[in-house]
C-alpha cells in the first residue's frame, strides 16, 4: 500500500482552494461510505449461516481501516489523497471545481501514475 | 467472567448422554447465534450514520469472540458450560431431556449458582 506521507511537501492552498478542497474531500468520503452501508445491507440481506455473518464483520472491519487510513485531511498529503480517490472512484473530476488548474492537473497525473503503478491492488467501487 | 476449565474434572457419559448433550449443544448455539443474527439485521436496519455502522460492526466482533469462548464441547467442561447456557437462556431445561438425572440435577445447580454469584454480568437473550 501507498503511503502518502513519503509524497510529503509543501503546497500552498488559498482559503478558497481550502474550502473547495473539504467540500471533495467530504463528497469522496460520504460517497465510499455509502457504498460500504450498501454494501454491509446487501451482505446482511444475504446472510443464510454464521459464516456469512462473520464474513460481513470482516468486511466491516476492513472498510473502517481503509476509510481511517485513506482519508486524512492534511494539506500536506491532500494533493496525494486526492489522486488515490481519483484513482479509486470516490472522488470525481467535477469534485475538484475551485482549485487551481496546477493542483487539478497534478491530482490527475498522480492518479494516473497510480493506476499505472498499483494496477491491481486498488479498491474501486466498482469492486467493493 | 468465569472459566469453565477451572472447574474440570471427569464426568462419565454414555454414549445416549453423549447424543443427548450434543443435540442440546446444538440447540443452544443455533439459538444463540439466530439471536445474533436478528440483532444484526435490527441493527443494520436502523443504520443510519457510519458511527451506527462501527458500531455493528463491534457488536459482531463482540458477538463472534463470546460464541468463540463460549461453545467448548468438551465432555469434561459440558456440565460447566451447560449450567453457563441454562443461566443465560440459549438452554432450556426441556433440551436436557436424554441426560441422567443427576447431571441434570448438577446442570440446574450450577445455573442458579452462577445467577446468584454473576448476577450482573450474564449476557441474556432478553439483554440482547
């Protein structure tokens, strides 16, 4: 897995870039969340035996270290963050409206650089 | 929370005991478990923010390592965990049907026992 803290520098973001930057960063987020309680009630609709039942503890045990690991708001790592959820599907192009076209274009390239990188280890939503 | 292997010492059981004790067994840990299933659907029905959803998710955790614990079938514990599962309510009386009337009799003792002495700790299918 990634890190985004080996990716760490300095970016500087204007009040307005901050605010646009927590609305994606919030849209992304409540967007993979909702795909995992959707997730979480189909598995639950589905449970026949104990297994199954342990199987979506699991499920839900792993998508809380990947929501808690994935999103840390710092502007430190968000360019990075940012290109992760590009790349995985909770953040889209259109969320990125408000920051500047440098910060834009180097959101996309790190995303696709990840998907070049981490072909298969990405988890999407098409997925999950 | 008391352990049964403090308490082992040998028990004889018949082969018809034997058959007896693991259909009881058998009663006590479906019935648990479908208790936990419901919880979990009731649950994952009333989800409606994702500190609900972390919260299933403990009480699936929570509920896998008391199953874990709980369901030793070993003949050398059985009367000690028989006693557990009749104090919390996964064993009914009418589930002992098959054993000799002493162990019954020692089953039903070590239930009240544990009542009285764990008053306020069982885990019970009304708690649930």
């Amino acid at each position: 897995m990634e890190s985004a803290e080996q990716f760490t520098r300095y970016v500087p973001w204007s009040p307005a870039e901050k605010k646009a930057a927590r609305r994606a960063f919030d849209q992304a987020l409540e967007r993979h969340l909702s795909a995992i309680i959707a997730e979480a009630r189909r598995r639950m609709a589905n449970v026949v035996d104990p297994s199954d039942l342990w199987e979506l503890e699991t499920y839900l045990s792993q998508s809380r270290k990947t929501i808690d690991r994935t999103y840390q708001y710092r502007y430190s790592v968000l360019l990075r963050v940012f290109s992760m959820l590009l790349r995985d599907g909770w953040l889209k192009e259109a969320d990125l409206v408000g920051l500047q076209s440098d910060k834009i274009a180097e959101i996309k390239d790190g995303a696709e650089a990840f998907r070049r990188i981490f072909n298969d280890t990405g988890e999407t939503p098409d997925e999950s």
